[in-house]
C-alpha cells in the first residue's frame, strides 16, 4: 500500500475531523462570502508522481481552489434557480459518501429501500398518487429526459411498434407540443434522437403571460387528426415562474391522445403552500413528472426526482437485463433498470436526512419563507423610478428591467453592465435574461439562509448597480 495511503487508514477519523473544521469554518463564512468570483482561476499543474497525502491535499485546496469558489451556498446568490443545502442535508451527503452504497441494485443493501421510501414522501409532498412510481436522477435535465424517453416508447406503444427495441425510425413523425418549455426539453428531444425539430411551440396567453393557451393547444391536438403526440407542460418558468394550466391540460385527454409530461422542476414546490398549492392542481394527473431536489429541496447538487404512471415503459427502455433472463419484475424492479444509469450513487441520503430533520412543515416554511422574501424585493424594484417588474411576483423569482423603453439592444447591453456590476460588488448575484424580447434581470429565491435582511442587501446592490448617475 502507498505509505500515504497506509498512514490516512490509520487516521481517518483525524483527516475526517480537519475537513469537517475546515468546512464550519468556510460555512460559518458563507454569508459574507462573495457571491460570485470573478476573479482569474489557478493554472493547471501537472498530475503528481508522488502524492502529498490527505492533509496535504487539503492544504493545497484550501490555497489554490477554495478562495476562487462562489458563494452559491450562501444567501445573496439568486442567480438561475440556486438551491443551498440544509445542514441536514450536507450531513446525508457526507454519508452517501462514507458509505459509498451502489444504489443500482437492491442486492445485499438497504439502499434501494430507503430510497423507495424517500421517494414515496416527495411523492406525497408533490400531491402524487400512489400510480406514479419514481426515482432519483441527477438533476432535471435529466428527469425530463427519462420522462420524455418513457414517452416516446408510449408513442410506440400506440403505434404497435417498439422504440427501445427497433430505434426511432419506428416511429413516424413525432410531434412534442409545449408553450414554453425549459431549453432542457429541447436537449432532451436531442438525445432521445426525436430531435430539437419536433419540438412546436404553442401560443402563450396573451398579457406576457408564459402559460400556454389552452384553447390553442387543443386546436394543435385536433389538427393531429387522432395521431398521438407529446404534450410538455411547464408548472413554474424560470423567467416569471408562470404555471400552465394542468388540469384544463389534462382534461384534453378526453378527446385527444397525448402522454403528458410536467416539468415541476421548482414550481413543483408551491404544492408544499397552501396558498400556492393551486398552482400545481392537476399535475397528479401527468403521465411523467419532474422535479429537481438541487433546487427548491435544498441539497447539495446533484439530485432531481422523475416520476412516472408507467413503470412498464420505463423498464422496457432503461433495463439492463439480459435479454434472455427477460424483463426485470414489476413493480419496484432494481433502480439500474430505470434510469440512465446502472451504477448509481446513492442520491435519496441527503434529501431522507433533510425530510427527517425537518418534516414537511420545515420544507414548507423555506418556500413561504422565500415566496415572501421575492414579494419584498418586487416591492421595492416597483417602488423606484428607473426600474420596472416585467412581470407580476408569482412565487419566488422577481423579473425586472430599467423604467423606459431604450431599444433592445441598448437595453441589453445595460442590463449586461448591471448584472456584472452586481455580481463585482460581491453582494449579490442575479443571472440576465429575455423576456417576451425584453433583456431583464431575475433574482430566484430558493435558499433556506436568506433573510429579509439579505433581501435589503440585494436591494442595495441592484440599486447601486443600476441607479441612474446624479
Ligand atoms: C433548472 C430547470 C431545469 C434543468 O435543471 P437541471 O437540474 O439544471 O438539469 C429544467 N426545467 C426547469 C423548469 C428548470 O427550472
């Protein structure tokens, strides 16, 4: 054995110890951590002959990489859609890794159970039913991928042929119909080799609204003639966090064949706010459900959830069963039949840890907590004169641009400088967008640190970032 590596045996518990006081010390720091580093990073240096041994490692990290890291984990970085990570939550995580469980099987572990049982409370906390079987994946993308992958073995399905078995040009043409769906979707599309191509666009209500018009999407439907298609429907954009109407969605069914998939990847959250709950009525009724746990459930990166009603389709593309064996049992077979991957880091630790520490009671209070935090700041960016919300607060992002009607391009390059303003004041950090052709700005609240305290700090930022020169 590597004398280093004989010597960390011997002291793991004392290495396990110096990480976990440098990490309280680096956490203890993260409020007032700059939000974003802009700073230049480390040159690469060669791979090491010789080791320096576990300290030594985390010596080296600690001088060249640490101080170059965000401050993601703290409060004042609303940038995307950012979750942090409950102290729970990090606690699971570590353990994921002391473990080191391959969740890919249920062979000789308790892994894949405590994973199913995990499983069944999200199920509950997002208002599913007992029809909808799940698992984890590493992140939204990738839960719109198996959801859509589902569908489109449910397309062959209804064609009687079989995509998994005979490729997709078994298939005829494919249509996917969305109003404005994640540019995760059309990634997915991609990789399913279904193509970005296949993706159409339905109208959105009028009044800058991003929920689709429903009534559209049902003409889109009845022009298919009684071909089945794809129907994404989006509970939560990242721009203003608008919410299709699912059960109006869902009623289509009736009359016309679709598979619907719901990407809930944050707004699948308001299910756990009575005030908001509204918001996500329906989504039970979806043939494939997303939501990401990275985000709103605060753990650490990476995990997301994918449910579906159909495990049987689901096994037929994803087993890794020989073929002679014959397909994996249902219902419940080993999660290596089920996801992308077969060998499988054992995801369900950190969010088990977090429901456990904090129950759903906990949970709910972050997202109120944050839905009234982003009420706060749209308050205040409405109450200048230079600023404007480009749409109402609806949840837990605040979309907004300068007051006036510079063109685009001019109103781009402003809300470029002010973005990168922001984010170099180290108060803050907030991520550039487009909305209905508008260049604005979001701030997406989905840490469990953030207080109103902070929120005024953002506030500041911006306002210094943005404020019109006297
Ligand atoms: C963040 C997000 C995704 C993609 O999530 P990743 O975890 O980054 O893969 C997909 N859809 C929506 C609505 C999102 O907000």
């Amino acid at each position: 054995m590597d004398a280093f590596l004989a010597v960390d045996r011997d002291r793991f518990p004392d290495l396990l110890r110096s990480v976990t006081d440098f990490a309280a010390r680096e956490l203890a720091a993260v409020d007032e951590r700059p939000a974003a580093h802009p700073g230049p990073v480390p040159a690469p240096q060669p791979l090491p002959d010789a080791g320096v041994g576990a300290d030594g490692a985390l010596d080296r990290f600690a001088r060249r990489w640490a101080p170059g890291f965000s401050g993601s984990a703290g409060p004042r970085y609303l940038g995307f859609v950012t979750g942090g990570a409950t102290p729970a939550a990090v606690a699971g995580d570590w353990l994921t890794a002391a473990y080191d469980q391959n969740a890919g099987s249920d062979t000789g572990s308790s892994a894949g159970a405590l994973e199913r049982e995990t499983l069944a409370w999200l199920r509950e906390l997002f208002g599913l039913g007992t029809a909808h079987s799940g698992a984890f994946v590493t992140g939204a993308t990738v839960s719109n991928t198996v959801g859509l992958a589902v569908a489109r073995e449910w397309l062959g399905e209804r064609q009687g042929v079989s995509v998994s078995q005979d490729g997709v040009a078994a298939l005829g043409p494919v249509t996917v119909l969305s109003g404005a769906p994640h540019s995760s979707t059309g990634k997915a599309l991609s990789v399913l080799g279904l193509g970005r191509a296949c993706l159409t666009r339905v109208p959105l209500l009028p009044g800058g609204r991003e929920a689709v018009d429903v009534a559209r999407l049902a003409e889109a439907l009845e022009a298919l003639d009684g071909r089945p298609a794809i129907v994404v429907a989006n509970a939560g954009t990242v721009d203003t966090v608008d919410f299709d109407d699912l059960r109006a969605i869902a009623a289509l069914k009736e009359r016309h064949d679709f598979w619907l998939h719901v990407d809930a990847a944050f707004g699948g959250f308001a299910a756990l706010s009575p005030r908001h709950a509204h918001l996500t009525a329906g989504l039970d009724a979806a043939d494939s459900v997303c939501v990401d746990l990275h985000k709103w459930l605060n753990v650490p990166y990476d995990a997301a959830v994918q449910f579906t009603r159909r495990q049987d389709l689901q096994v037929r593309v994803f087993h890794n069963a020989a073929p002679y064996l014959g397909l994996p049992a249902l219902p419940d077979p080993d999660f290596l039949h089920l996801t992308p991957e077969s060998s499988r880091r054992l995801r369900a630790l950190a969010a088990w840890f977090s429901l456990t520490a904090y129950g759903r009671e906990g949970h709910r209070d972050i997202v109120e907590r944050n839905i009234a935090l982003a009420h706060r700041l749209g308050d205040r960016i409405a109450g200048t004169t230079h600023l404007r919300l480009l749409a109402p607060v609806r949840l837990n992002v605040v979309c907004f641009t300068f007051a006036g009607d510079a063109p685009a391009e001019e109103l781009g390059e402003r809300v470029a400088a002010a973005a990168r303003a922001v984010a170099a004041s180290g108060e803050a950090f907030l991520t550039p967008t487009v909305h209905a052709g508008v260049p604005a700005l979001r701030a997406a609240f989905s840490n469990w640190r953030t207080s109103e305290a902070d929120t005024d700090r953002v506030f500041e930022a911006v306002t210094a970032a943005t404020a019109p020169a006297t």
